[in-house]
C-alpha cells in the first residue's frame, strides 16, 4: 500500500506542536498596524460625516425659517383656505360606511317618493316581497297561432314546418321565425 505524503505525523496538528524559540507569531499573519490604522481612519470618517451631515440639516432648518417669514404669495394671505376639487379622501372611513347603510336600510324600510311629479312612491321592501309573491311576476302571454309564420303554434310544430322554423335572435329563443 502506498504512503500518503503527511505520513510522518500521526495526526494533522503535530506538525505545530513543536514550535522553533523566539517565534511568537507567523508572520504571514494579517499585519495588525495596518488594521489598527484602518479602524482609525474609519472612527474620524463616520465623526467627520456624522457632524458634515448635522450642520447641513441645521442650515436647511435655518433657511426653511427665513423664508417662512418671506411669503412668496401675499395676495394669497388675504384669502381663506380653498379645498381642491373632488373627489377628496373619506375623513372617517368607519363612520361614512355606517352611516351610508343606515340611509340605505332607512330608504328599503320606509315609505317614500321616488318621483312626486311622476307619482311613483317607495314601498318598505317587506311589504314590496309580500305583494310580489301574492301577484307574481309579470310575464308575457303566449302569441296566438295566428301570429307565428305557417300557423304554428307556440307550444309545438310538427312535420315540414319543424325543420322549416328556428328560434329568433332578437326574442333569445322566445319565438321562431322561418328558416332562410
């Protein structure tokens, strides 16, 4: 079997437990002055910009003060406050919501005008549901055989007249008309 070339030591690590007199430290090591002026430079930049940036801000305080006392637009002094035009941001969204479904609950519960003029009024909505389920809904009466084309009734068409007629497009199926 072949020797590996670290061989000669037992394990990796004896090779550093002998160490040569006066040697303190490798010193292929990183150089420590070079880091210690480094951490220097690096401590007296982050103060020089911290107060470069502290005096800048005191200037534009200072100047946005001065020209607070200079009005830019006198004549727009003199008149009051003017909202730009709508539509404008809900103050309280929470309030505005409630309130608006308590107009509209008010509106489907309560009698009243749609049109005076017209003399069309509002119902409570209960009472619109019990009128709807005693009247029903309107429907269409069925068209008279005389009407369709051939004499065909509505119900049924038979034979010839059957293949000759389809639904119509414009009443969605509802009635049939001949084919073309």
């Amino acid at each position: 079997m072949a020797q590996h070339h670290d061989a000669a030591h037992a394990t990796p690590d004896d090779q550093y437990l002998n160490t040569t007199e006066g040697s303190g430290h490798e010193h292929t090591d990183a150089n420590v002055w070079l880091i210690v002026q480094f951490a220097i430079w690096l401590f007296v930049s982050a103060v020089l910009t911290h107060g470069l940036m502290w005096g800048m801000f005191e200037w534009f305080v200072k100047d946005r003060t001065q020209t607070a006392a200079n009005i830019e637009f006198p004549l727009a002094v003199q008149q009051e406050r003017r909202l730009p035009a709508g539509p404008r941001l809900q103050a309280i969204p929470a309030n505005e919501i409630f309130e608006f479904r308590q107009r509209e609950n008010a509106e489907l519960r309560e009698y009243g005008w749609v049109d005076r003029n017209a003399g069309t009024v509002r119902i409570p909505i209960d009472q619109a549901k019990e009128l709807l389920l005693q009247r029903g809904l309107p429907s269409r009466a069925a068209a008279p055989a005389a009407d369709l084309p051939g004499g065909a009734t509505s119900d049924s068409t038979t034979g010839a007249d059957a293949a000759a007629m389809m639904p119509a497009d414009s009443s969605s199926g509802r009635t049939m008309e001949r084919r073309r």
